[in-house]
C-alpha cells in the first residue's frame, strides 16, 4: 500500500515535517512511504538572494512530483506552506493541473489529509489546512486530520503548532525555528493515523470484492 507524501518547501521546515510525516507512515506494516515535492515557481536569482537556493539543497534529492503521480497512492498527505493564511501558490499551481485526475475520479476515496508551517503562531495554519481540504473534497478523497488522541495538542508549556485539522510548525518570521520535537511527534502521528485507516479501507474493499 502507498501513502505519498507531496510538499513544497522554501527555507527546510515544511521538508523537515514532511520527513517525520513518512517516518510515521512507514511504521505501519505494509505501507511504502515516499516523499516527492511539487515544483518551484521562484526564479533563481529570487531564491539566491533570499537564501532559500541553499536551504534547499537539503532536499534536493527529493523527485519533482508529476500530477499523475498521484493516481497509484492509497493515500496523499499534502505538505502546504502558508502564504497570507492560505495555500502557497507553488502547491496551488501543482494542484490546479489535476483536472486530468479530477475528470477520470482518478483520486476518488483515496485519504488525504494536509500539514503545514506558519512564520507565526496564528498566521494561518488552521485557515490554510481547511482551505486545503476543499480541493480535496472536490476530488472526492476522504479526508483525516489530526485527531486530539494525540494528546500533544494540548502541550501549554511551549510555542507549538498542531490542531485537530492537522500537524504544523512555526518557523518564526526570518525562519530561525525548525520544528520542534513536539512539532515532529505530532507529524509523525498524523503519517501513521492516516496510513492505519487507509490500510483499513484497503482492507475492506478486498472483503467486499471477494
């Protein structure tokens, strides 16, 4: 079974959860985790100035997605950076080139589910996961968020991100903070929550057509 984890990443921190996010997923027996990233938009010389050119050589290993990539995954869990408290315009540009999918249902009853990484502690992470959420809907996917049995969410004696909706991270408005461990553990849950009830669905379809 294949849980895809598809992000962009600017700075390493969106990379960071998105690695945690696998992590989590290929804990579940039988599940094949893979990471791929959606492509820049961002002109080179914007990237070298701002110094997001080297911070991305972190993941540059990582394969560039193509929108049909996502047909043969059981599951999809989106990393989605914030931009003005919603989706950035890279992972916007990659999605709106699935009408393809959208016209064959290709990802209908597939999970997914969506993480995410602000500058600042309310700058949008919920707004941008729900947003998030209604492109996928209208893909037909089952969507699954960040239950609160993963009791991190109720951390008070730190700056953390995470909510029912999803898993994020604050990364501080000249992006100096990288995830925190909590940050990560909770990444690493929603990864294994999502890929337990997508073998479970995998597993009741083979019931019934058997």
């Amino acid at each position: 079974m294949k849980v895809k984890i598809v992000f962009y990443s600017m700075y390493g921190h969106v990379y960071r959860m998105a690695v945690a996010v696998a992590e989590g997923a290929g804990e579940v027996e039988g599940v094949e985790a893979e990471l791929l990233q959606v492509p820049e938009l961002v002109p080179d010389d914007v990237l070298e100035k701002s110094g997001a050119k080297r911070a991305r050589e972190a993941f540059a290993h990582i394969p560039v997605a193509k929108p049909d990539d996502l047909a043969d995954a059981d599951a999809i869990i989106f990393g989605i950076p914030t931009r003005f408290g919603n989706m950035c315009a890279q992972m916007r540009n990659f999605l709106d080139q699935t009408g393809g999918l959208w016209q064959q249902n290709a990802l209908v009853g597939k999970v997914g589910s969506v993480f995410t990484s602000t500058a600042t502690q309310h700058g949008g992470q919920e707004t941008t996961i729900i947003c998030s959420y209604i492109t996928l809907l209208h893909h037909g996917m089952v969507i699954v968020g960040l239950p609160y049995t993963e009791t991190r969410q109720f951390t008070l004696d730190e700056v953390t991100g995470g909510s029912p909706y999803g898993a994020s991270t604050i990364a501080a408005g000249d992006g100096s903070r990288m995830p925190s461990e909590n940050e990560l553990a909770m990444a690493r849950f929603q990864g294994r929550h999502v890929a337990t009830i997508a073998k479970k669905m995998a597993g009741q379809d083979s019931r019934r057509s058997g």
